[in-house]
C-alpha cells in the first residue's frame, strides 16, 4: 500500500507542504517544554501530547526521529515562586520536574530522546552569549545585563509578520532596564540579591529564557535541524527571539518548519495560569483515565482551539470506551497484510495523518472501523483482523494500546472500587443460582446507580464503569 507524502503546516512559511528532512528518513525535532515552577496544566498537557503523536506517527512512517523536549529549570518564575514559599529555588524545581513525569507517564508519553535541563547547559549559553557579542549582535549594558540587539538582525519578525517599526511604536523601556532598543531582549541577566548567579566573562548572573532554548537545541541537534515545535503562545516573542539570535550566532539557519499547537480555552478566554482559569493535569487524572485525555486532545487538530468543559471530557471517555468496546474478547493480533476491506480503513487513516496530523478525521476513521467490527461480530463474522489493524492504526496516537477490560474499569474508584463490584457480582451469581432474581435485580440496579454497567454474556457477567 503506498502511503502519502506527510505535508504539515510550517509557520514560518505560512503555508502547508511536504515534509522532507535535511537528511534523508533522518529528523531532528526540538518541542519547547515546560518551566517547572508549579503543577502543569491542560493546556500543557495538550502540547505534550501533540507532539508525543507527531513523533509516534513519524516513527510510524519509518523515519528515525531524535526528539529533543526541554526542561526550563530556572526562570524568573521559578525563582519568584521560591522567594513566596520560603524555600531554595532548586528544590521547587526538582519536586514540580518529578511531578511532571508523573503527569507524563499517566498521559502515556513517550520518553524524549534527551530532555535537557538549562541549568545543566551553562556553559553552551555562556559561548553562545560571548559569540553574539563578538559579532556585535549583542553588548554588555550598563547595568551588567547582556541584551540581544534587535535592529542588528534584519530577519526580525519573519515567524510571527510582527515588523519591528510598528512594535516599537507600542513599546518602552522599563525602569530599571539599560537596554539601547525598546525591542532588545535579556540574553544575560546581572546577579541581584538573593538570586542565583554564575560566573560569566562579563560579570555573574544568570541567563535570559529565550537563550536558553537556543542553547540547548543546537548542542543536542545542531546548528540547523528540521522541526521546532511548541505553544500558540511561544510563537512571539520566545520563538522569534529564538531564530533571531540563533541565525546571528551560528551563521547558519535554524529551523525548517516551526510547528505551533493552538490554545486550550475555557469560554473565550486560553487556559492560563496567569489568568487563574486553569484546570491541573492531575485534578484531571484524579478523575479520568490519561488515555481519555488523550483521546479529547486528540478530538481537535492541534493548531486549532480545544475548548474545556466537563461535559466534553466526559463525552471523550463515553467515544473511548466505544472503541474499547467493539475490541472486548477479541484477539487483535498485529496484521502484517490487511484485506481489501481493512486496508480502505488503513489509507483513509494515513491520508488524514498525513495531512498536517489531522487527528479529528484519524478519530473519525477508527469510529467506522469499529462499527464494522460490531456489525460483523454480530452477524457471526471472522474479525480479529479488522481488530487487530483498528489497535495498529491507534497506536499513533497513543490510543487502544491497554486491555480492553482494564480500561473500561478504570476510571474515578471514588465511587465504588473494583473489589466491591466483584464482590456484589458474586452475590448477585449466588442469587441467580437461587433463582432470587429480585436480589440479582437490586444488586444490578445498585451498582447501575453507581456507574456500573453489566453485560450478562455467554463468557459471563462483564462490567464496566459509565
């Protein structure tokens, strides 16, 4: 089966067109992480997992993908948040890091393959500041501060089509700052009571945000790579300030496409810690498996806005367990040459995927595979294949990967726990024996008012959770 080219939307060039890596079958990928200052949130969450699937699906494809996903480990926020807790800076950001890869194994991540943190890229930050200043990109102000000199790059704007004449017409330089332009940005900040601070030929301190990235992306994969991926909100300034000192370090270009993921919104506004409208990855997981998270980012292409309430979580889990479903008790081994009727479903999927990762039809393709499967299991059809290439074309997407029981008992316990459910279904199996069928007609309607559903099978009692 020939597959289609994978064409995605490359935000530097506005348009949409078929990928292809500098080196052949061979990709070189750098997704902005998150600054570990407090628990992460949906939004990004959605990052993490729009990404996790870009990589899964280009793996998919056969190309060999070295996926870089930093850790922002020092950042104003970190150290302000320490200053309100009383408590050192690198502790803050080690406990939220652990945190965080809880969140990411609940989410069914895969591990990047490096995840550099900035304080361990000190000394690539610190050469990389000392080579912008020698090409009199950058200069040493009179506070100490390093600032990066905008006017002297004349590519600035090209990923967002912000010009630099009408920003500096809403801009100003802030009290305090030393900087010549009101655009140029803080490539080194000058040590302050009570922060942290290393040595630098131009006095201590402690490096900017931006550089950070800069840093750390070209040591892991070189001066020019092929994908740069990261949040809507990332694009200006922290991307553009990113390519700006990048290129004028380095002398080279930086990255091909840039890949940017659309907003979570609660109403009509994004979800934001800054606007105290967020919801926690684990406030989420306490009540839904990470597998239905996924699936409802996965329910809007990812440059699009994804729009949060309960209800669509919860509509998330009920389309999941759908899919589970058609898979219960069957034997999906992996199918090496579909038929003629399962490979339609494989080029239907690959043809959504192939274009810009287009996950919603992905979704809508697996919905119509699974009815095929429930409309054959029913009509005492063979089906194990047409199973077996629904949990291969999921796999991308991180989705169908568990036991279908396992999965559709799990869930919020809160309620009621497995071992009750067991025990009441044993009771009720004893009543049945009894011919008490009013008792087994309470226990069914107690654990229905529960959010148990049970299915009386041939092979037995199944349940699930609602």
């Amino acid at each position: 089966m020939k597959l289609p080219p994978i064409r995605i939307y490359n935000s530097l060039t506005r348009s949409k067109a078929e990928f292809k890596p500098r080196r052949d079958r061979q990709v070189g990928m750098y997704v902005c992480g998150v600054t570990v200052y407090n628990d992460s949130h949906l939004g990004h969450a959605r990052m993490l997992v729009v990404f996790d699937m870009v990589v899964r699906y280009l793996r998919a494809r056969g190309y060999t993908v070295h996926y870089v996903r930093n850790i922002t480990d020092i950042d104003d926020k970190i150290i302000r948040r320490a200053a309100e807790n009383g408590e050192d800076w690198r502790a803050l950001a080690e406990r939220y890091t652990q945190r965080l890869y809880e969140d990411e194994r609940a989410l069914g991540l895969l591990q990047p393959d490096a995840e550099p943190r900035a304080t361990e890229h000190l000394g690539d930050i610190i050469d990389m500041i000392g080579r912008l200043i020698d090409n009199n990109h950058a200069y040493v102000a009179d506070n100490g501060d390093v600032y990066y000199a905008v006017s002297r790059f004349p590519g600035y704007g090209k990923l967002s089509g912000h010009k630099p004449d009408e920003l500096r017409a809403g801009a100003r330089v802030e009290p305090g700052e030393a900087k010549h332009d009101p655009l140029d940005f803080a490539l080194w900040k000058a040590e302050k009571p009570g922060e942290p601070a290393w040595d630098a030929p131009w006095g201590r301190g402690r490096p900017g945000w931006h550089i950070e990235c800069s840093a750390m992306s070209t040591h892991q994969l070189g001066n020019h790579f092929d994908i740069h991926g990261g949040g809507l909100d990332l694009k200006f300034p922290h991307h553009e300030n990113e390519i700006a000192q990048s290129e004028a370090a380095t002398g080279e270009p930086f990255a091909d496409v840039w890949m940017h993921n659309g907003f979570v919104e609660v109403g009509a506004e994004k979800m934001a810690k800054s606007l105290g409208n967020f919801t926690t990855v684990r406030d989420l997981l306490s009540r839904w498996p990470g597998e239905t998270l996924r699936f409802f980012i996965a329910t809007s292409h990812y440059r699009s806005p994804l729009s949060y309430t309960s209800g669509r979580i919860a509509e998330a889990q009920a389309g999941l367990s759908r899919l589970y479903l058609s898979l219960r008790g069957l034997n999906a081994a992996p199918v090496d040459t579909p038929d003629e009727a399962a490979a339609g479903y494989c080029e239907r999927f690959h043809a959504a995927m192939s274009d810009d990762f287009n996950t919603p039809e992905a979704l809508a393709v697996l919905f119509d595979l699974s009815h095929e499967i429930n409309r054959r299991r029913e009509a005492g059809e063979t089906v194990a294949q047409l199973a077996g290439v629904l949990r291969a074309l999921a796999e991308p997407l991180g989705l169908l990967q568990m036991d279908p029981d396992a999965f559709l008992r799990s869930g919020d316990a809160g309620v009621i726990g497995a071992e009750e459910v067991e025990k009441l279904l044993a009771e009720r199996e004893t009543a049945r024996s009894n011919r008490d069928f009013k008792r087994a007609d309470q226990i069914r309607d107690e654990l229905s008012a529960r959010g148990i559903l049970l299915e009386d099978s041939a092979q037995g009692t199944l349940w699930r959770r609602t």
